[in-house]
C-alpha cells in the first residue's frame, strides 16, 4: 500500500517552491514514520511499498528525492538504482536507507551516483540533513537544465550567418577579420555581431565562449550549423 497523500502545507506539486520526497520501502511502519517526519518539515512526500508503484506515479517537475530501502522483497534498491541509471529515469538523487548495509554494499551505492546512505536505526535529524542536501543539489540540477533550455532557445533564434559570425567571434577574431573569412563587408560583419550578441543576451567575448561551451560547441570558427 502506498500513502501519496500531499502534506497539509505543499498540497500540490506543481507549485514552483514545493519540494517533493519519494520513500520506497516495503514496511509499512518505516513508511509512516519518513512520512511524518518530512511532512514535519513542510515537504511534499509521496510512499510506496514498492518500485513499482513508484514507478506507476506521477513525478514533479519539482526539487525531488527519493529515499530508497536497499533491502526490498524482490529486486533490490541497488538493482533498481542500477536500472534507473541504464533507463535514464528520473534523475533525482537517492537516499539509501538499510538496516543490513556493511561497507561494500555502501561503496557500490556511492559509486553509483547515491546522494546518501543511512543505516537503520538512524536519527532523525540524520535524515532531514540529507533529504535537504538531496533536494538542494536536484534544485541546482534543475535550475541548470533550465538555463540550458534556454541557452538552446537564443541559438536556435540565430541565422545561419549569425552563428557564424558568433564562432570566429568566439575564436577572438575582430569585424575586419570575420568579414575578410566570410567574404562580406566589414559593416555587415559588424551588424550581424551585433544583433546575434544581443539575441544570445551577452556583451562580452568571454561570456560567449562560456555560453558556447555550455552549449558544447565544436571547435569554434567551424560548422555554422
């Protein structure tokens, strides 16, 4: 049975500022106990008994975590956190809880990209600070991905000939220059960098390179595509 029943204060996922925890486990008195916890601390939190029915339920778009047992009846947390990772779904950090782990299975975890590992019985407090770390790196992730979106947008508004002229900009090249390798006079150089900066929302060199690198970008001064 699974108790995704929103908390009294993050009544709605879709609200920019509500944080969500997920709980995998299959007993149902560890459930309702991170249950109570993170409501405490005004969390949004949704628990299943299974990987299943985590996997059947809607996800927030949201800062997310999920707080995974190792030890569940059938596949295990680590199997499923190895799964989640070949599937590429969803990406927000885990928190394992077991009350078997020894140092090996924690190394495993770990090296699979786990957020935390907490071995029952465990207080409190111990949860709550990772359950925040956890959320606060997925809000940095997320924040991330949506600057990324829109780095995409602004390139994707440029012309041919502006992404161009923004490469042998970025290769440090001056107006002169680009239009001497373009075969386009110096004027029209200078007003089609002007505009493709403007539609990139940069006024230095240097913060194109970045934006460009966070683009991954070839070799500047290359493909216009």
């Amino acid at each position: 049975m699974s108790d995704s029943r929103p908390s009294r204060t993050a009544a709605s996922s879709s609200r920019r500022d509500c944080r969500v925890v997920y709980i995998v486990d299959d007993d149902d008195l560890v459930r309702g106990a991170l249950t109570g916890l993170l409501r405490s601390i005004d969390l949004e939190v949704h628990a299943f008994a299974s990987t299943e029915e985590f996997l059947a339920a809607p996800k927030s778009a949201n800062p997310s975590c999920l707080v995974l047992d190792v030890r569940l009846r059938g596949q295990s947390g680590i199997a499923f956190q190895k799964s989640l990772a070949e599937t590429g779904q969803p990406h927000m950090p885990i928190i394992f809880m077991t009350g078997h782990g020894d140092i090996a299975m924690t190394v495993k975890a770990m090296k699979a990209g786990a957020m935390d590992f907490l071995s029952k019985p465990f207080r409190d407090q111990d949860m709550i600070d990772a359950v925040v770390a956890a959320l606060d790196c997925d809000a940095k992730r997320l924040e991330t991905d949506r600057s990324l979106h829109d780095l995409r947008a602004c390139w994707e508004s440029l012309t041919p000939r502006e992404r161009e002229v923004l490469r042998h900009v970025a290769a440090g090249l001056m107006n002169k220059q680009i239009a001497g390798n373009m075969g386009i006079a110096e004027i029209t150089a200078k007003i089609h960098r002007g505009q493709a900066m403007r539609k990139m929302n940069t006024r230095s060199v240097a913060d194109l390179v970045r934006k460009m690198e966070a683009l991954g970008m070839g070799e500047v001064g290359g493909s216009t595509q």
